[in-house]
C-alpha cells in the first residue's frame, strides 16, 4: 500500500472514530438536547459532497472514511429526530 493511501486510512479512521463516543452517549441517555440539528444537517450534507469527490478521484481512503462517517453522522441526525 502506498505510503500516502496508508496516511489517508489512518487520518479517516481517526477522524471517523471520534463521532462512535457521541452516537454511544445519545444511544445510551436518549438525549440530544445539546446537539444541533442544523449543524449535523450541514455536515452530513458535506460529508455526501467528500464522499462524491472521493468515489470521482477513486481514493478509496477518502470513500471509505466517507460512507463511515455518513452512517455515524445520520445516525446521530435520526437520534435527533426520534428522542425529541
């Protein structure tokens, strides 16, 4: 694997991996007063915007990473949506 895939797996992992914490909390308590709505609306719709530019490059580090962090990010959105 070429050194650079390898820095692109590891940076998305770690950056994917920090969102399992928060989607346990909410999952746990059924609370999410404290996050917002519109944030994770815009960020989910980012993550869809880098998942596109990934699956377009062919990086399968980026697509990866991407498809991951989307299933956290709407998940924490549906959470959102259900313990209202």
């Amino acid at each position: 694997m070429e050194s650079i895939n390898l820095l692109g797996l590891i940076a998305g992992s770690l950056t994917t991996v920090s969102f399992v914490p928060q989607v346990v909390r909410i999952w746990r308590t059924r609370s999410t007063h404290d996050i917002s709505l519109l944030m994770f609306s815009i960020f989910s719709a980012g993550v869809v915007c880098w998942l596109w530019y990934g699956i377009s490059l062919g990086s399968w580090p980026i697509i990866v990473a991407n498809i991951v962090t989307l299933a956290l990010s709407l998940t924490v959105l549906c959470f959102k949506i259900l313990y209202k």
